[in-house]
C-alpha cells in the first residue's frame, strides 16, 4: 500500500486531502507544520509527499529541497499545493525539483490523476533501484561522517599545535 504524507496547516484541506486519498485505499499521515515534516519523514517513510507552498516553519519548497536532496528519500515524489489564489513561484518549483503543483480546494479527479503515476513511480524506484536501498545509503553516509568527525577530532589537537608552531616562526622571522 502507498504511504502519502499530507502536509498542510489547513484542516479542510487536510480533511478533504486524506479523505479523497483513503477512498483509493492510500494510507495517509497528516501533518500541520513543516518542521514536523522533516522529523516525521524517516519514520513515516512516504512514497509522496504533499506539501502546502505555505506552511507553518519550514515552506513547502524547503520541505521539497529537503526531501529530493536526501538519499533516504530517493524514491519520494513530492508536489506542491497552493491556495486557489496563492501564488507559486514557477521558479522556485523548478530549483526545488517539486514533481507536481496542486491547487486548493481539491478536485478528487485532478488529485488522483496528479499522484497516481508519482506513486507508481515511487513503487518503481523502490524496488528497481540497483545495489544498496535509500535507507542503507543514508546509514552508510551517516557512518562515513561519523568516521570522518572522529579522524577530525582526533587530528585537530596536532593540526592546532602546528599551524601555531608555524604562525609563531612566521611571527619571530618578521621581528627580526
């Protein structure tokens, strides 16, 4: 079953959103504000996320640049949704690599027409996607800056030690 994060502070939006999505069997987890977006994402783990262009803490857009930058979230599609007359930066849309712009108030029709490719492409790239799973690449990138914050810490006393040595005879050769 395709999992959808709808995120939007409207709660008729909300309502008529998740209401139109379980009539197609979809599962759907509702969100109000952006920055919970971004904490539920790795628990809810969506194939699509619909966001509102305008929400509370963290924007649409910067949910969608989040979400298409993320290796966990690779097969994620994400479309934007605006008010009837709120505006969208076409621009922006096309920086943020949103796969899809919704108007509010929903039509059933025009929604299920916009998601269900975008989740039968998320389906898709998750099972086709060769080598390593999206959740085993974030571990793995999780695990490199890790090694890499340890070599750092450990390095940085030496490095502070000569870069000083070095300022120092740099210093007493100018003096002189």
């Amino acid at each position: 079953m395709s999992r959808i994060l709808l995120a939007d502070d409207s709660p008729h939006a909300q309502r008529m959103g998740e209401l139109i999505l379980r009539e197609e069997g979809y599962e759907v987890v509702t969100i109000t504000d952006g920055a919970t977006v971004l904490l539920r994402l790795r628990d809810v783990d969506p194939d699509l996320v619909l966001v509102d262009v305008t929400m509370p803490t963290k924007s649409g857009y910067e949910i969608c640049e989040y979400v298409k930058t993320s290796l966990r979230h690779l097969h994620t599609r994400v479309v934007l949704i605006a008010g009837a007359m709120d505006p969208v930066d076409e621009q922006e849309v096309r920086r943020v690599r949103a796969d899809g712009v919704l108007k509010k108030p929903f039509e059933a029709s025009i929604v299920l027409e916009t998601v269900k490719p975008l989740l039968s492409a998320a389906a898709a790239s998750r099972t086709d996607r060769p080598g390593a799973a999206a959740s085993d690449q974030a571990a793995t990138v999780e695990l490199i800056r890790a090694a890499v914050t340890i070599a750092l810490d450990a390095a940085l006393p030496n490095l502070i030690e000569e870069i000083t040595r070095n300022v120092l005879i740099a210093f007493d050769s100018k003096t002189e």
